[in-house]
C-alpha cells in the first residue's frame, strides 16, 4: 500500500494518510500507516533489523490528512515537545450540520474519554478548546463549511465539541446522524519548527472530493 509523501529529509517524513488507515496498528490488525513508514524505509535504505519511527501524533481512522513522523529519537523528543507546547499547530477542515450563524467563535470545554471508546463533554474530563471559522454556509442542503484551528488535543475533539454544541460532523457515525457517507473531517494543514534545522514548515493538502465536501468548492479556501 502506497502512501503520498510531502517532505522527507534525514530527520522527518511528511506524509499524507488516507482516509481509513490506522495511524498505528490496533486489536483489528488492519493495516496501519506506521508500519508502512517502518517498511518503505526499510526498503529505500535498505536498512538491516528494526528501523525506528516516531509517531509523533496521531488522526482518527476515519480522518484523512497531514501527518509528520520523527526519523530518530531526538526529532521524536523535539517535535514531541513542539505538540505539548502548541507550537505544532494542526488546523482541519470539517462540514457539519446546520448552518452555523456566528463567523468566527472557540469552543471551551472538558472532555472525558470512556471505557467503551467515546468522548464526552463532563466536568470530570480535561481541558479542551479549539477555535473554528466558517467558510462557506450551504443552506440548500443545511451545511457549514469550516476551518478549525486545535489548541488542545484530546481524544475525538473536534467531533465531540462540535456535536455538543448542536453541530455533528457530516458522515460522523458516532457523534452525529448516523449514514453511510465518509466523515466530513480532513487535517489538511500542519505547521510545525524543523527539529534540527528549525526552519518554520508548513504543509497543505485538499481533501478527497467525495460525499459532502462536493457541495463546497474547497480549493478556494486552501492555497
């Protein structure tokens, strides 16, 4: 399985993941992206025994989008800390249900994660915020279009928040209207400080024109 790379050197692999790839392998055994990463460098530099990956973070596996992984230890450490910092600023692109009337706003809530694998918003849980914009309103088919900008990164985040505030995700068949269409929920740019060089790197992409996000013309809002 072939993966689409943006930027490799020495130190980092920038690549994109497909929409329902696992980040890291799980229970399901299903293929995941970083063992595809272990395996093309072991193959490309022909190197001999374990070869070491960072998986510096982490995209649902519904989710498709922009991932970066450390190729050694220290470039693991230093973007590691960049993600703790908030100095690795992961923004998403998202539809969701109804049309939302605010421009701009954030979302400030605590979140806790179960035992079954949901999130949910609960005095008990952590901190989470995330600031969103909106793009595009569709009232024709009741959508928005919006970018979001995670301050925090807790777990289903973005699909909790925006589901407790009374906006499920499109295709979100956990938090949202349960259907057979892909989730509307794409990390289609990261910007983070090379680890070594600490040269500032930013990436884009477009999400796949599919299901919903063929209602909003995406590309004018993604140079």
């Amino acid at each position: 399985m072939k993966f689409n790379i943006l930027y490799e050197d020495n130190h980092i692999l920038v690549v994109e993941k497909k929409i329902n790839i696992l980040s890291q392998g799980d229970n399901t055994k299903d293929k995941d992206l970083l063992t595809m990463v272990k395996e093309y460098i072991k193959e490309k530099y022909n190197k001999p025994g374990n070869v070491y990956v960072g998986l510096v973070h982490r995209l649902d596996r519904p989710v498709g989008g922009i991932m970066v992984f450390a190729k050694t230890s220290k470039a693991a450490s230093r973007l590691s800390k960049q993600v703790q910092t908030h100095k690795l600023k992961k923004y998403y692109l998202a539809i969701v249900r109804g049309i939302i009337k605010e421009d701009k706003g954030t979302y400030q809530d605590k979140i806790k994660k179960l035992s079954n694998g949901n999130s949910i918003v609960s005095k008990e849980g952590k901190e989470a915020i995330l600031d969103y914009e909106v793009l595009e309103r569709n009232k024709k088919t009741n959508k928005t279009l919006v970018k979001i900008k995670l301050k925090t990164g807790r777990h289903h985040q973005i699909r909790v928040q925006f589901a407790s505030n009374g906006h499920p995700l499109c295709g979100d068949q956990r938090y949202g209207v349960e259907d057979r269409s892909q989730i509307a929920l794409y990390a289609y740019r990261l910007e983070f400080t090379h680890p070594t060089t600490k040269q500032e790197l930013s990436f884009q992409l477009l999400p796949p024109k599919i299901d919903h996000w063929t209602e909003f013309t995406v590309s004018r809002y993604v140079q």
